[in-house]
C-alpha cells in the first residue's frame, strides 16, 4: 500500500523589482524538501521550513512561505464500507452550549439530495445545515447555535430534521447557555 502526501506551499520566490517576470519550470519535491526551478533562479527548501515575510533589496523581493501537512490519505483503499441505508445518528453533545455534531449516513447507489434544518418549538425552520445532493458515505456537520441569518439562538429546545428519499427523521436537541 502506498501513502499519497498532500502538501499545501507557499513557495519563497525572488523576483526582480524590474517588470520581468518569471514562470516556475519544474519543482522536483522529495520525501525532506526538494528544488523550484525558474528563469535564472533556483530554490532549494525543506519541508518544515518556516520562513514567513516579505524582505525587499535594491532590485529583488522575497516573498516567503511554509510548508504545512494537510493529512496522508492511503491510494486506492477503502477505509470504511458505505452505508448499506439512510441513517440519522443523536447529535453529540446533547444538551450542548456552543456547538453539536450531527453524523448522518447516504446509503451506496447513487446521489441523493439531502435536507438537514434545524427547527425551533413553533416549527419554523431556524438554520438549514444542509441542502444538498451527496455521495454516499459517513458525514457530520457542526451546528453552532445560529440561525440562517448568523444571531445566536436562544437556549432552548430545537429539532434537527433529516430529510432524504424515502427516510424522514426528527431529533429533539437541547442548547444550554
């Protein structure tokens, strides 16, 4: 099995104050750093490298950067297997204060649009979560406590309703301040 290494790069990069520019050729990235390869320049980093801002000379600027590890994701292996149905999980914590998670399954087969809206007492729907057409899989979405409009709620009991083909689910929530 082989780990693929995601990478986000703010690449240090010495440019002329002249209105030249410069393209990167080729970046040849190892396993510890590698070489960025432009115009008459060459950069040799390291992962890890933490050099951050801009320093300017008489006829060259110097914008630099990091390197930051996003996740390691195995290639071509399936972690999990998917849902075999609809399902809608009790949302952790419950009673909560600043936020909850609410984990919900789409089944294998194809997209299905789903609906996730968080309701007050009187039935009116608060915040919607979610809206969408998905992929099988796991999921779960954060709920801070806000409605559509971005105000804080008053504490109080909510309702978190699912709403998918065929399945309709209701959870009784409870936001503590």
């Amino acid at each position: 099995m082989r780990n693929l290494l995601w990478l986000c790069l703010c690449v240090p990069w010495a440019v002329p104050a002249s209105a030249d520019t410069y393209t990167l050729e080729r970046a040849v990235i190892g396993p510890t750093g590698g070489t960025v390869f432009g115009g008459p320049f060459q950069l040799n980093f390291t992962v890890g490298q933490s050099v951050i801002g801009t320093q300017s000379g008489t006829d060259t600027k110097l914008n630099s950067g990091f390197w930051w590890e996003v996740g390691t994701t195995p290639v071509g292996v399936q972690t999990e297997p998917l849902p075999t149905q609809f399902a809608f999980n009790p949302n952790q914590p419950n009673p909560f204060t600043n936020q909850t998670i609410v984990r919900y399954a789409v089944p294998a087969g194809s997209d299905a649009p789903i609906f996730l809206g968080a309701y007050d007492l009187r039935g009116r729907l608060v915040r919607t979560l979610v809206n969408d057409r998905q992929s099988p899989g796991q999921y779960s979405i954060t709920w801070n406590g806000m409605d559509d409009a971005g105000r804080l709620l008053s504490a109080g009991v909510y309702f978190i309703r699912f709403q998918a083909p065929g399945f309709l689910q209701h959870r009784r929530i409870v936001m503590l301040r």
